[in-house]
C-alpha cells in the first residue's frame, strides 16, 4: 500500500502532466499547493509548494503564484 508521501508525489507528478498539456497556460503553484494541503493534511501548504518547485524545474514547466506576500 502507498503511503501518504507517495501518494503525495504521485498527484504532483500527475499535476505536473496536466501543466504540460496545459502550455502555455500556467497552473498557479501557490493555489495548487493550498488544494493539495487540505487533502494531504500531514503537509504544510508550504512544504508542498516547495515539492511542486522542485517537480516543475525538473520538468522545465512554467508557473505562476498568487501567494500573498
């Protein structure tokens, strides 16, 4: 069975697919990160932007964020 951290990545990666099919429109990372945090409740909003910056460097793909400063 997948724990909650594969599971995790796994729907990054399966974001991340979207946000290539989606180019050149920009998924908002930041809005993203919050849905994934009310589903995946181990993680901070933060910790999982941090994990999709990382997923969509690697994969070259654009973004943008409405992350209040």
């Amino acid at each position: 069975m997948m724990d909650d951290d594969e599971e995790l990545m796994r729907e990054i990666n399966r974001q991340a697919d979207r946000a290539e099919e989606m180019r050149p429109a920009r998924i908002d990372r930041y809005a993203l990160a919050v849905t994934l945090a009310g589903r995946f409740q181990q993680h901070s909003a933060e910790e999982i932007e941090e994990l999709l910056t990382g997923v969509w460097r690697e994969r070259r793909l654009g973004w943008q964020s409405t992350k209040p400063r």
